[in-house]
C-alpha cells in the first residue's frame, strides 16, 4: 500500500496574482524613469521582479499589453495629481494651478509622461479612453467657468479645455526635448502667462494678467 507521505510532492502553480501584476509594472515604471523606454526588456523585468517572462506574458501578453498597462496606470496617476489641485474661488486661478501640476508631474517623471504621449502607443478611441482623466479635472474648471458667466455663453467648453492642454502640454514637450530657449523667461512663469492669455479670450470681462510683460521676469 502506497501512503500518502511516499507520493512526489505536487509543485504549487505559480500565482500570477494582482500583486505580481502590480510589482511588474512598479518595476517597469522604474525602469522607464530611470532608464528610458529602450531599456525595458521582458525578460530583465521578469529576473528583477524575481518571477518568469512567462507570468509576464500570461499577464499582459507581452510587451505591447505591459506598455499599455504602464500607459493606464500613467494616466490614472496623472489624473489623480490633477484631481488633488485644490480648488479654490476663482476658476480662472484654478486653470493655471492645474497647468502648473501637470508640468510638475512631467518634469519629475519625463519616461512615463514619454509612455503617454511619446508615442509608445497609437492614439486612437482606445488611447483617448484611457487618457481621459487627465483631461477631466480641466474640462470640470472650464465648465464651472462657463456655468458661473466667466466665460462668454457661445464658447465652447470642450475646445478651451484642449486648448488649454494643447498649450501647457507644447511648453513641457519643448522643455523635456531640450529645445526651450536658454534666454526664455523661467518655465513656470510662461505656463501661468501663456494660460492667462489663452483664457483671456474667452472671458467675458478683461482682467489683469500679473506677469503680462515677460521680459521683465527672471530667467531660468
């Protein structure tokens, strides 16, 4: 009679849990950051994670799915940090607090800012699905501006919002291409100038911008 105790022991399969899943994007996003996109191989996450390129793949499906992941989890963060820009009386201000988080949060992680809208992905109805929370915290600002009679009634709340985002996100690509000009006023200066005066067109009343003459500001 054969016992139990002499049987082979049964290996436990190995579980590709939520929490492997979030230690392999963890890593990954760290590898980004560090390293840039060139850098992340399946196999070195795998080794890193201490797992195998087979529970990468069983949970992403590859480097495409891994991409995308990372590129969801990039926006959710992105969004979050926008979401947490109090907010205060006026909506104006508050437009340009959210242009200043948004250049904050590039700047201090350029590689996956890189996955979102460097290209890593291709745009499409997917792409804008998974982005659109960076967009809601501004399009909630734009509408309240609107609702209150701060902006004119014919503008158009959708097409402020973009262009809001269109205009901080151009002053961060120059910043983190290298290409912003050495004899430029300071960065951060511009965004709140330059989303004063986008909005300054849409407003139903003039208001003074404090910083309306950008030569006479330090430079960076």
């Amino acid at each position: 009679m054969i016992t139990g105790s002499s049987l082979p022991p049964v290996p436990r399969p190995k579980v590709h849990d939520a929490a492997l899943r979030l230690r392999l994007l963890e890593c990954a996003g760290a590898t980004l950051s560090t390293r840039g996109l060139g850098a992340l191989s399946l196999r070195t996450l795998a080794a890193d994670v201490g797992t195998s390129t087979s529970a990468v793949y069983a949970l992403f499906g590859g480097k495409p799915g891994l991409l995308a992941a990372l590129h969801a989890e990039a926006c959710t963060r992105l969004g979050a940090r926008l979401s947490a820009v109090p907010v205060g009386a006026d909506p104006v201000e508050d437009l340009v607090a959210l242009g200043r988080a948004y250049r904050d949060a590039a700047l201090a992680d350029p590689h996956i800012y890189e996955v979102v809208f460097g290209g890593a992905l291709p745009a499409g109805e997917r792409w804008w699905a998974v982005a659109a929370p960076v967009l809601r915290p501004v399009a909630e600002v734009v509408n309240r501006a609107a609702a209150s009679g701060v902006l004119r009634p014919e503008v158009d709340p959708a097409t402020v919002a973009l262009a809001l985002w269109a205009t901080v996100h151009g002053l961060v690509s120059l910043h983190l291409r290298g290409l912003y000009p050495a004899d430029a006023p300071a960065p951060a200066t511009v965004v709140d100038v330059a989303l004063r005066a986008v909005v300054a067109g849409w407003l139903t009343a003039p208001r003074h911008c404090p910083h309306g003459n950008l030569h006479t500001v330090g430079k960076s």
